[in-house]
C-alpha cells in the first residue's frame, strides 16, 4: 500500500501520543462559566510567554482574529491590512459582516510587508465622511515568508504614532520566531516574545504547525481581553469543558516548539529536490511552506499533477501556483517520496 504523505496544511495533524495523553489526564471545568483549570491554566501559559497581561482560548484562528478586530474597533471604524492577508482575503468578511468594520486593504511590497508611505496616505482624516481609521493588522509568517524583525518594529510604532492600534495574526508566529531564532542564534520563544512585544494583541494558532487538533489563542491587555471574551461570546466560542483541547495546547507548546526546526529543514530539501525541474520556480522556503510557479511545458502539463500526485500518495493544493506545507506529521522519508513523485512526472 502506497504510503500518503499529506502537504496540503500544517492543520491535517493528529494529536501524538503524549499529546492525546495531556487531553486525557486533564482536569476539566466549564469554561463557559470561568471554572475549567485546564483552559486557565494555558491562558496564563501563553500570555506570560509572549508578554501579555491576559489571553482567551478560542476554537479557530478565524475567530481570535475577529474578536480581536471587533474588541479594537467600532461599528464605522476601519482596520488597514495587507490584501493577502488572511484577515481580509480568507475569513469570509467577519469584521464587515458581523461588526461593520471596514477593511481597508494594500497591496504588499515584495517581501509582503506594507509600505508605510501606503500606511499614512491610507489612514482617514477625521471627518465624517470617512470611516474612522482605528488599527494596523499585519500577519507573520505571511505565506511562509518571515516578516523581518526591523520591519515590525518600523510599522508597529508608526501605526502607534498615529493614533492606530496594532494587531498580529500570529497563526504561524511560533514558525516566525524559530526562523528568526536561526538568524540570531537565539532561543525561539524569545524572539516569539519580541515580535509580540510590537503590539497591542496577537493571535497565534495551536492547530497549524503546533500540531494540535483545535485552538487558537488571542492576548493583549487584562481590559481588551475583557472586550474580546464578549465577543467571543455572541459569537458562539465558548467551549465548556474545553480544557479537553486547551490540554493538548500546553503540551504542545512545552514541546513542539523547538521541533519546527524540522520542519523547515524538510521543506528545503523539498525546495532544493524539484529546483532544477524545467519550468519549476521557486522562492527559497523560510519556514515550512513552498509555493511553486509553473511555466511552459511544466505549466502545460499541469492539469494532470495533482491527480497523478495522489496516485503516488502525495496531497497537495494548487493547479499553477502549487503549496506546499510540512508538519510533523512528515519526515524526511515522506519528502524523498514527494520529491520523486515530482520529477517523474516532469521529467519522464
């Protein structure tokens, strides 16, 4: 039987061993009513790592990034954001839709930051026929790229010289900070806490490259924790016994940290495995996603990739623009298959 490597997301993950030991062995409350020591107790854990005063468990990063819009801003404010960024162009709208707060996207420079010269000239003047220009939303890794450390702290304080607040979605922000720990040859969870230093409140995800089935987190300060936990409430995120999943956080983050090093390993030899294929381009991973262009007859074949990819037991996403992630779930074994699978279809 043809072994599957799945690189489609760093969320098709399933808990380890130990992981789904720390879930058992939990102690459990009702979080809903403020009592579960599990969902408590990783609370505190994130918070105090990343330099916060206080942090919410949520279901999805979807949702912490909406609650965390929504307990900045008000009905007819505005948030200025990158126009791939995950919080205007892949979470259906949530701000306009359910706060009436307005996206008011960028184009990105090449490396994906945002130009601050775009920043400015995009923040409203006070007047009443424009929407109120409240908050600075930046993302980090943003399609895998990391977003240099000089950049955040550029963007972040003029948006605080302004008026604006700032927020990171942090999803993969513990694979910005080991990316950024190997340039420095420092310790990951302390470039974590710089990045998050730069801001008012960050979301980071549990269930991407931490490997856990569900959560994420949202941190700021004690009073804009207190806004958020409203709206997470309307919009349907309490858990109850949640300490069930906020278990398999904590014990993710006591150990799956470090081990996003591998990953990102992995990925570069999958980069350096396909690099010389026709047609194939490629920018150089700096954590643990890929994206792959295609072009003349590497694009011309293209139709049949993914589908051939499968019957080799490989999953990917894309058709002309190919992703690809690693995970813990795949070792190096898995990314000679995939490798293999790949030049035999562009080279046989």
């Amino acid at each position: 039987m043809t072994r599957l490597i799945d690189l489609r997301s760093d969320t098709v993950t399933r808990p380890t061993a130990g992981m789904r030991e720390a879930m058992m062995s939990a102690p459990l409350g009702d979080d809903v009513l403020g009592d579960d020591p599990s969902v408590h107790h990783l609370q505190e854990k994130i918070a105090v790592m990343l330099g916060f005063e206080a942090a919410l468990f949520m279901p999805t990063g979807t949702q912490s990034n909406l609650c965390g819009i929504l307990a900045h801003c008000q009905r007819g404010d505005e948030y200025i954001v990158g126009q791939k960024a995950h919080t205007y162009l892949w979470e259906g709208g949530g701000a306009a839709v359910f706060g009436s707060v307005q996206p008011q996207p960028l184009n990105h420079q090449a490396d994906g930051s945002l130009s601050l010269d775009d920043i400015e000239a995009a923040i409203k003047p006070d007047d009443a026929h424009f929407a109120r220009t409240r908050l600075l939303t930046l993302e980090n890794t943003l399609g895998g790229k990391l977003m240099p450390s000089s950049y955040i702290e550029q963007a972040t304080q003029f948006a605080h010289s302004r008026g604006l607040s700032t927020h990171l979605d942090g999803a993969r922000l513990f694979n910005a900070a080991v990316a950024q720990a190997s340039l420095n040859g420092t310790d990951p969870r302390t470039e974590a806490k710089n990045i998050a230093s730069c801001f008012d409140s960050v979301s980071v995800c549990f269930s991407k490259g931490l490997g856990t089935p569900v959560g994420s987190a949202l941190c700021g300060s004690k009073e804009f924790i207190y806004r958020a936990h409203r709206v997470r409430k309307m919009a349907g995120g309490g858990l109850r016994q949640g300490g069930l999943l906020a278990a398999a956080a904590s014990y993710a983050l006591d150990h799956h940290i470090d081990r996003l090093a591998d990953d990102h390993l992995l990925m570069r030899e999958l980069a350096s495995g396909i690099s010389d294929i026709p047609g194939v381009h490629i920018e150089s991973p700096q954590t643990n996603i890929l994206f792959v262009e295609l072009s003349g007859s590497a694009r011309e074949r293209a139709a049949g990739l993914l589908d051939y990819l499968r019957a080799r037991g490989i999953l990917t996403t894309g058709l002309y623009r190919l992703r690809f992630v690693t995970h813990l779930d795949v070792d190096a074994a898995g990314i000679e298959q995939a490798i293999q699978a790949i030049r035999d279809y562009f080279m046989s």
